[in-house]
C-alpha cells in the first residue's frame, strides 16, 4: 500500500520533470490555435452562429484594424489603452500604496485593528460599483470620480491579504529575530515584511483584477474615453466584431499588468527558487 | 552572583497555574539540563530568562538584573530553528551582529570563523530550505555562538532531528562547550542527552511546574574526562547508566503521577 503510494508519487514527479519548458510552451500555444480553429471553424465554416451575434475571425481582425488606424468611440487604439491603462495605473498605485500601509499598521498593532475594523468590516460589504453614483455627485463624470472607485474596489483586498500576511508571519522567527538583539523596527522590516510579501502579493493581483473590472464598469456608466467607452459605442452601433476587439483589448492589458507583478513577486521572492 | 537566577518564580495563565515557586541559581559557564514531563513549564521558564514571558511571581535575574527584554546576551537556539528563509547562511549567522551595530569587517570575520567551526564551508550562499535540518540547526547554533552571549538557551534544539544526526550534534555541542564554555539552559526530551551535555541536570515536576530535584553530574564528568570520549563509549560506562537509570526514575516518577 505504502511502496505503491511511493511509486505514484515517483511517477508524478517524473511527468512534471519531462515537460521542458520549450515543450511546455508549445503544449500551451497548440491549446490557442486550436481554441482560435475551432471560433474560426463554427462562425465561418459551419455558419453555427449567425455574425450579428458573434463575430468571425475576420470580422474581429477588420474592427481591430479600424480600431488600430482610424480609431473608434473618440480615439486611436492606443489613445483609448492609454486612457483606461493610465486610470486603472493611478488606481491601482494609491490602492496598493494605502492598502499595504494600512494592512500593515492593523498587522503589527491590535489597537489599531481594533479601531479600524468596525469601519472597515461596514464599508466591505459595499459593492465598488455601488460608490459610482457618488463618486459622480463629488467629483463629476471625469478621471478622478473612477480613480475613487478603482482605489475603493482595489484597497479592500490589499488591506486584507496584507495584514493576514503579517499575522501568519511565523511567531517563532519573530521571538528569534528578537532575542538576537533586533529592536521592533528591525523585526518589522527583516522578519514581517518578507514574511508577509507572499500574501501582500496575493492581495496586489486580487487588487489589479479588481481594477480592471472596475474600471470597465465605471466607464460604461459614463466616460468620454477609454475601453469602456468602445465597448459602449460598439454596443449601441451593435458591432459585435468592436465589442470583441475591446474585450480582448482588457484581456490582453489585465495580464499583461498580472505577468508584470508576477515578474517583480519572482524578482523579490527569489529565494525560493533558489 | 550567579549568571541565572529564580527567585520563588510563579506563572499563572488565568486561574491556570503552569509553574509554583521555582528557584534555582545558575553558576556562571554551568550547562544546566532540564528535564521534565510535557506541560510542566520547562519552555516557559527558559522563555522567561530570554525575556519572551514574565513571571507573574517571584522574579528572575541574569548577571544580577532582572529580565525586562529580550537581548543579544540571552539568545535562543529554538526547536524548530527558526532561521530567515529569505536569507542565506551568512546572512542568518550574522544576523545579531547586524542588529548590534559591528562594524561590517569584523562581521565578515566572526562569520567566517562559525562557518569554519560549524562544518558550513561552501554553505555559505545557501538558503536554509537548500540544507538538511543538521545543517539548519548547524546555521542557528552559530548564529546564536557569534554575538557572544552571556546565556544560550536551548529549547529541544535536536528535537527535530534524526538520530543519527543527533548523535553528531550532541557531540559537536560537546566540543563547543569544552572549547567556549558558557552559561547554557539546555531543554531536552532525552534523558540520555541530558545526562552526557549538562553539568547539572533539573527534573521537573508537574500540576504545577516545579523543581523535584537536582543531579550533579559534573564530578562524575570531570573524573572519567567524558568530554574527550565519544558518546557512543560514554553511553557505555557504568557510571553514565548509573546516572540516566536514576535520571529515568525520577522522571518516570513525575509521569506516573498524572
């Protein structure tokens, strides 16, 4: 029973070391082109799905290059990325920035959890998108009312992932950070913070996801640009082909951002690779 | 004065008594073993001398002042290691040294010569998770050797070990004390351990933590000159079986009791 768990787990390990990365690469690309195949062959083939519902390969190819050259909904491709790219960054920069430091203060001091949490576990339940109207009422329809709600929607889980970081930290390294002579700052910044960067990083990706979702929702209430204003516009001109190209477009730019913070999480937890 | 001492020291966790009026005056550069039943407080009373808990009785002193905080002149040498995962061999031993300001020359030297004596050459740029648990405890032994502790306190440091490697270990703690003594708590399972490291050994009591009785071994140690044989010829001896039997029954005894 024992020997035969051993042999399964010795297998297993096997299969996980046969696939190089090249090859691992190449089993991931081969699932795209046949997931494209198979969109190609249902709307242009078979005809499966009539082309005001959803768009062929090449409907989605001409409104990419509309939208590429002579722009859609007020602007270049580019224009409307860097619009909502610029929201979702500012967002996103003071959420983490706020979100860490608070998750970090309600961390290392139970008085401040204890003072902050009432608030805090009333105000969690609040949908982002439900501050939109608000967020309008005080700042008017421009950037500033969907950065609010981008920084409300993406903080929540920054404080959260942050200070469980911090409270799983291993007591036992804390007790021997400080018997050999570390001062609370110290233990703060060698046994805490990198004890808790895997759960702050949690938070950060949980936190740009939100952003994204956000950032899309706000401006499909109202906006003059930006992603959300394409898929709008698409929207009433029942263009499904454009409505396609904008979903990808927040596809593409959400994991590019998400490969982004995996490669700094890779960079500063790289001794685990070691 | 003597390096530890316990003054009547008592510790309630609510109405829940975990130790009663111990009292116990360490020698200076004395290897004191405790032994005892789980739950009878021997962690908690080595965590009151580091300065992690207080007492809620009595008091206790090193070199003659009452712990207040833990400090660099009381390190802990912990079960479970306890080493920084995000920082290398010679970054973990340097770590008090670090805290306490030595200037980066000196560090570099002090480190050197741990990693020398603890067997860690071509270690040095290692990750704790690249080391076996020896080699792990090797790194927290000399972490804790280098900043030049008045006490080193020692909670089941071999605990997690194999036996093997224990063996080994024991050993080389052996060579350590015989080559920098030290004021050492050393808390242990094993009876056998206890009996080949310490000069003393304490047994302890439980319901509530206390001192049943202390076992001078030191004499016996001195006159057969234990500390140049191994610890496979010291088991062997008379005299070492003699002590551990006796050892064993009051700690035997300690148990029965529940």
């Amino acid at each position: 029973m024992t020997d035969n768990v051993a042999g399964g787990g010795d297998a297993a390990g096997m299969n996980i070391r046969r696939y190089l990365p090249q090859r691992r690469t190449l089993i991931s690309l081969a699932g795209l082109v046949i997931v494209l195949c198979l969109w190609a062959v249902v709307t242009m083939g078979l005809k499966l799905v009539s082309p005001v519902r959803f768009p062929s390969p090449l409907d989605t190819w001409s409104a990419a290059r509309q939208l590429i050259f002579t722009g859609y909904g007020g602007g270049l491709l580019w224009e409307q990325v860097w619009h909502s790219s610029r929201l979702v960054l500012l967002g996103f920069a003071v959420a983490a920035s706020s979100g860490v430091a608070l998750g970090i203060i309600m961390g290392i001091s139970r008085r401040a959890q204890l003072f902050i949490n009432p608030t805090f576990l009333l105000l969690r339940p609040i949908p982002p998108l439900a501050w939109i109207p608000l967020a309008i009422l005080w700042f008017g329809l421009g950037d500033t009312s969907k950065i609010f709600v981008i920084w409300y929607a993406a903080f929540v889980p920054c404080v959260l992932n942050t200070l469980a970081g911090i409270r799983t930290v291993d007591k036992t390294l804390i007790a021997a950070a400080r018997v050999h002579g570390a001062s609370p700052g110290r233990v703060l910044r060698e046994v805490q913070l990198p004890g808790a960067l895997p759960m702050v990083f949690t938070g950060l990706r949980l936190s740009l996801q939100a952003c994204w979702t956000t950032l899309v929702a706000a401006e499909l209430v109202g906006a003059f640009f930006g992603i959300g204003r394409v898929l709008v516009i698409a929207g009433q001109d029942i263009y499904p082909g454009m409505i396609l190209v904008a979903m990808l477009c927040v596809a593409a730019l959400g994991a590019g951002m998400t490969k982004v913070l995996t490669v700094i999480e890779q960079r500063l937890l790289a001794w685990r690779f070691a | 004065m003597s390096a530890i001492e316990f003054h009547n020291v008592g510790r309630k966790f609510g109405a829940y008594e975990a130790i009663a009026d111990v009292s116990l005056a360490v020698r200076d550069k004395e290897f004191i073993a405790i032994v005892g039943p789980s739950g009878c407080g021997k962690t908690t009373l080595m965590r009151m001398v580091a300065g992690l808990e207080f007492p809620t009785e009595g008091r206790v002193t090193v070199n003659g002042r009452v712990v207040r905080a833990p400090g660099p002149d009381r390190a802990v040498v912990f079960q479970q290691f306890a080493l920084l995962p995000w920082r290398t061999v010679r970054e973990n031993i340097g770590f008090g040294l670090t805290c306490t300001g030595t200037a980066a020359s000196e560090k570099r030297k002090l480190v050197d010569h741990y990693i020398k004596m603890m067997h860690l050459d071509g270690h040095a740029d290692s990750y704790p998770h690249q080391l076996s648990g020896g080699m792990q405890q090797r790194v927290a032994l000399a972490r804790s050797y280098v900043i030049d502790p008045d006490v080193l306190l020692m909670d089941e440091p071999f605990g997690a070990l194999d036996a093997q490697t224990r063996t080994v270990m024991q050993e080389e703690l052996v060579r350590l004390a015989r080559d920098n003594p030290r004021t050492v708590l050393f808390i242990t399972h094993s009876v056998e351990e206890a009996v080949y490291l310490a000069d003393r050994i304490v047994v302890m009591g439980k319901k509530p933590g206390c001192i049943r009785e202390i076992i001078d071994v030191s004499d016996v140690r001195t006159s057969e000159a234990w500390q140049e044989l191994g610890i496979d010829e010291v088991m062997d001896l008379p005299s070492f079986v003699h002590l551990r039997t006796r050892v064993w029954r009051l700690l035997r005894s300690q148990m029965d009791d529940e």
